[in-house]
C-alpha cells in the first residue's frame, strides 16, 4: 500500500498533491516563479464539448495564449512544457491546433524540441474526408542545453536485439543498446474508449501511459508536474505512480469528484491502469473470431474488393 498523501485544495510548494477546482488561471497566480519542472496538459479543442463554449479560433487561441504565458513564468529554467492537442473542426475544415499554437510559445522563447504524434487505431468515423487517428504533443522547453531529458527509462524493445556490428573496430559486437532503443517520435498507445481499463465518464480522457512516458524523461523524482486542465486527474496520477509532485487544475465538480477518487485510488495501489510498454491488441494473434471474413469464402471476397477498386479507379 502507498503512502498516504493528502490532496491539497490549494497550491503550496511544500504540498505534495493539489486539486484545485477553478480556473487553472487562478491556480496559476498563485504559484511562484520558475518552481515547476513538467508542465503537461490537452487543453479544450474549441469544439463544443459540455465543459467549454466554442468561440471564434482568435478568441480561442487569445485565451490559451494567456494560459501558456503564466505557464512560461513558472517553468523551471530547466523544465518542459508538453501541450496535446488535435483539431478544431469548422465547416467541415480542420485547423490543427498544433499549428496554430506554436507560434505563441516561440513568442516566449521557448524552443520546440519534439512534434510527438500519438497514434491510436479508435474514434469517430468520416464519411467525406478520413477519419482521425492521430493528435499531437508538442514539447517545448528554454533556449539552454541544460533541460532535463532521461532516455533510459523509456526505452521501448529492440526490434533486431541479435544486430551486430559487420565492419570497423566493434564488428562482431551487438550493436543494440541493451536498455532497449530510443521510442522516436510516433507513440502508438490506445485511447481511452469504452472497454479501456481507465474509461470514466469524461469524453475525451487521456490514457496515464502516455504521460508516464513524459515524467520519466523529462523530470527527477520530487519534482512538480502541473496539469493546468485536470480534467479526471491522468497527469497528477502519472506523478504520484514515479514518486513527482502532482497538481492540476479543473473547473466541473464532477470530473474534480472523479479525478479525486482516482488519486485516492492511486496512492493506495488499487487504481487499475494500462501497463506502459503493453502490447497494442492484435485482434488475429488473440483469435478474434470478427475478424473473419463475413463473405462466403476468400476467393468471394477477393472478388468484392477488386470491384471496388476498379469502380474507384476509373
């Protein structure tokens, strides 16, 4: 069982877990310069979920603008700042957010270090354009070379760990690290959907796999990581799992409500959660039966699908 931690309503540097439900604007003002290490968050999208009003992308990106500014100020001189984003939707255009918000934090000096795109294979289905399977994480830090960034632990398994050097002073040498190879930037991780062992009622929750991956590279243990739009408490539940500082900030009582159960759950030990580094599901190698072909036989579907393709050639 873990240590009991108490989960603060209010920001202090001497706390160890803040849930602070309101504006993360306000929490922000009261905390102290260039004290948080991570700051990790997926703001709203500006389209129209139950806890944000959509307005005009200027007004959008005005209003993030000054969030990520506060964020800025209490960045440690060594720290990251890690904004996931999609699309938002008007008239059947998408503008990625990505985009349209880096411009803000290269205003504040702060360099662009990775354009991490999350892959995941579930969501809503397109009929006039393809339908979306990827957001992004665009992680910046200050113009020094002193940020703090551990590659170790996060090292996914090699693919061809027997690979050894052919030629030169190390042939015959494996040329793999041991502690596994560097995960790049493309991250296929599942979102979190109806059977995910993380799903709560909240629309849009991120799996705590995919921030694990954040703290671990880019903090030490003891320090803060700050999650300005809480939401059901993934970012803070991330810190608490590696031993960091959590704190977030949400203004729906009822997803404070649900994000405090699940702290409560993690500092406990019982919070179930998808292992990082778990295998995607592979629907063939589990034996699914639905992926079975629905026509009469191989050579009929062969068939069907060549039609298809000429009727879409011509």
């Amino acid at each position: 069982m873990r240590k009991q931690v108490n989960i603060a309503t209010a920001f202090g540097l001497n706390e160890q877990t803040v849930l602070y439900h309101g504006s993360c604007v306000d929490m922000l003002k009261t905390i102290p310069n260039k004290s948080i290490q991570l700051i990790v968050t997926s703001p709203p999208y500006n389209i129209g979920k139950e806890y944000e009003k959509k307005t005009k992308l200027s007004n959008y990106i005005e209003k993030q603008s000054q969030i990520i500014k506060e964020c800025e100020r209490v960045l440690t001189e060594s720290g990251s700042i890690c904004w996931q984003v999609g699309n938002f939707v008007e008239d059947g255009s998408i503008i990625p957010l990505d985009i349209a918000l880096y411009p803000v934090f290269a205003d504040l000096n702060l360099v662009m270090r990775n354009r991490i795109i999350w892959h995941f294979e579930h969501g809503l289905h397109c009929s006039r354009r393809l339908s979306g399977r990827y957001e992004t994480i665009i992680w910046f830090t200050r113009k020094t070379k002193e940020y703090v960034f551990h590659l170790d632990p996060v090292r996914v398994p090699q693919k061809y760990p027997a690979k050894k050097y052919f030629k030169g002073p190390k042939a015959g040498q494996y040329s793999c690290n041991p502690l596994g190879k560097n995960p790049g930037d493309l991250w296929i991780v599942p979102n979190v959907k109806s059977n995910h062992v993380e799903k709560t009622e909240h629309p849009c929750q991120y799996p705590v796999e995919l921030i694990e991956r954040l703290v671990l590279s880019m903090t030490n243990e003891g320090d803060w990581v700050l999650d300005p739009f809480a939401g059901t408490g993934t970012s803070i539940i991330a810190a608490i799992l590696h031993n960091r500082r959590g704190a977030g900030a949400e203004t729906e009582k009822k997803y404070i409500k649900l994000a405090k159960n699940r702290i409560v759950k993690t500092i406990n030990g019982t919070l179930k959660t998808r292992p990082m580094n778990k295998p995607v599901y592979d629907p063939k190698e589990s034996g699914n039966k639905l992926i079975a072909v629905p026509w009469q036989n191989a050579e009929d579907n062969k068939a069907v699908q060549l039609t298809l393709f000429e009727k879409t050639s011509v």
